[in-house]
C-alpha cells in the first residue's frame, strides 16, 4: 500500500492497459482456451491440424492464413492482420510472448491523441465495466500506438487457425456491440458536455459529511496525466475501488468511516488510505490523505450507469 500512497503526487492521463506483450508490455491476464477436441499430447512446432505450440511468427502467420487472414510478420514476435466487420475495418496485432507460453491478440479502436480531452473518466468507468463483464477481453488505452484496443491472452498450447480466428472474431464481435465506448466521436462530445455545463447546487462554503450516506454512489478522480481512480462508495459503510496509474491497475474493497472530517478507507487486503474529507457538494467532494495533493471526486452521472465499480 506504500507504494499507492508514494504514487498520488504522480502527474496524470487517465491510461487504462492490459500491458500487453513482448513488444515492451506486461501480460495481465492467462486465459484457458484450449480446445477437448483437440490432442494435448501434439509434439510441438508439429505441423498437423491436431494444434501447434508456436514458437515463431511464420508458424503464427501460416495458421492465420489457414483460417483465410492476410498477414504480416512485423517482428521476431509478432503478426499482423485486418479484421473486417461492417462498417469497420480493425487492424489486429498478435504477439508471442517471450517465455512463449501466451498469445496476446489486439484488436485497434479509436486513435486519441489527446487523452485528457477525449477520453473523459466516465468513459474509462464504463470500460473497466464492460472488461469486468466480459472477462478475458479487455478494453485498454496503449500509450504508444495512441489508441483504445480491446484485447485478449491465450495460452500458447495446441492452437489452430480456427482457434486464432475465433479469437479475433470475439474481439471484433464484442468491439460492434459496444461501439459507443470506444468512438471518438462519442467520447469527444461526452467530454465537451462535461466541460461546458455549469457546476450546480455548489455552496459557497464547503460542508463536512457527517454519514458513510452522505458519499454513497460512484466517483472517479483525475489529475492530468498517468493517474486516476474509480470508488463506489455504499450508505453500509463499504468501498470498491480501482487506482490507475500509466500501465497499473491496483483494485481494493472494504470498509470507510467518516469521523471530524476525516475518511479513511481499509481495505480486506490490508490497504488504507486517510486523510482530510471536504464535501463541496452532492455532486464533488474532495479527499486529501497525509500532505499529498487533494484529489477532486465527482458523482458518476445518473445516466453512466454501466460505469458501475460495485463488483471490483
């Protein structure tokens, strides 16, 4: 935890990644997808269609192309491919990852250039929500190719080119059905609507909450560059939380008490934060533990209710 409490002065972009892959990531998540019908017992590198553990981006290449991709091999790791599904045309890179144990398929979205302005933390609450849901895919913000990617990790263990496609098919699948997450068109209106109405219902003199009722609902805080975090706050005294920072993700859940205008929060796994508690409205409140800089909660709109934290 002292290494959350040492990161809060961090700078900030809100970046949600899975931190993929060999090409200077780390790997988030290791999913089971291999086939019964398939013989776990094929000797590797074998070329027959039993299933393959691929060990070279030709051997990743040839099983795309099996399943009817075009591909390319980019590095000594990795392929890439297009993925057609009307409207949209997603470009797709899978990588091997260095032990060449996982597959890590990536599927691009929409290019943000400028994350504070495009991508608004309601947006990233409602990400991190339908990635819960829809576990092993995972939405995420990669810095270097500037883009929202949804992705996925697979064991490197009897694969197919059915298999590989099915993979890229899911992606391409879930990335139409919740194409409202990741449009950039949508994302920029979402941030213009939060930038240019009015804050109401503001008193002029900040008010101490005085109940674990008086914060119940969803907030989320940024600063500006590589930090942010998601709370949901319940009127029994329980939290959820999700902190972010650059390429990190560190989740926590338990219990919160307000007492002489203090919150502190402890968590299962034996996080704690405290620190001073200004309600500024129903709507913000802000929190400042220990001499860090005080971070500004606002109340997650009536209408977001897909960014929902309450099962972190």
């Amino acid at each position: 935890m002292s290494k959350l409490l040492n990161t809060l002065t961090a700078a900030t972009i809100l970046i949600l990644s899975p931190s993929l892959f060999a090409d200077d990531d780390d790997l988030f998540s290791d999913v089971k997808t291999k086939s019964v019908f398939e013989n776990s017992a094929t000797k590797q590198g074998s070329a027959t269609s039993l299933g393959q553990h691929v060990t070279t981006p030709e051997v990743l290449r040839d099983l795309l192309k099996t399943a009817g991709f075009e591909v390319k091999v980019v590095s000594s790791q990795a392929v890439t491919l297009e993925k057609n599904l009307d409207p949209w045309t997603f470009p797709v890179m899978m990588v091997i990852s260095e032990d060449e144990k996982l597959i890590s398929t990536m599927l691009g979205l929409a290019t943000i250039k400028d994350v504070a302005k495009e991508l608004p933390p309601a947006t990233l609450l409602k990400m991190m929500t339908a990635s819960q849901e829809n576990a092993p895919l995972l939405y995420s913000y990669h810095g270097k190719r500037e883009r929202i990617e949804l992705s996925r990790i697979m064991k490197n263990q009897d694969l197919t080119g059915l298999m590989l496609r099915d993979a890229v098919n899911q992606l391409a699948l879930l990335a139409k059905k919740t194409s409202e997450l990741w449009s950039t068109e949508t994302a920029v209106s979402s941030a213009k609507d939060n930038t240019s109405k009015p804050e109401t219902n503001v008193p002029t003199t900040p008010q101490p909450a005085t109940s674990s009722a008086a914060l119940a609902g969803k907030w989320s805080a940024a600063k500006s560059a590589t930090e942010a975090f998601a709370v949901q706050l319940s009127s029994n005294g329980t939290f959820s939380l999700v902190y972010i920072n650059n390429d990190k993700q560190v989740k926590s859940s338990g219990n919160f008490t307000i007492k002489d205008g203090s919150l502190s929060l402890v968590g299962t796994d034996g996080v704690k934060l405290e620190g001073k508690l200004t309600v500024k409205s129903d709507q913000e409140f802000t929190f400042e533990p220990g001499s860090s800089t005080p971070l500004v909660f606002r109340k997650a709109k009536q209408d977001d209710s897909a960014a929902d934290v309450s099962n972190l």
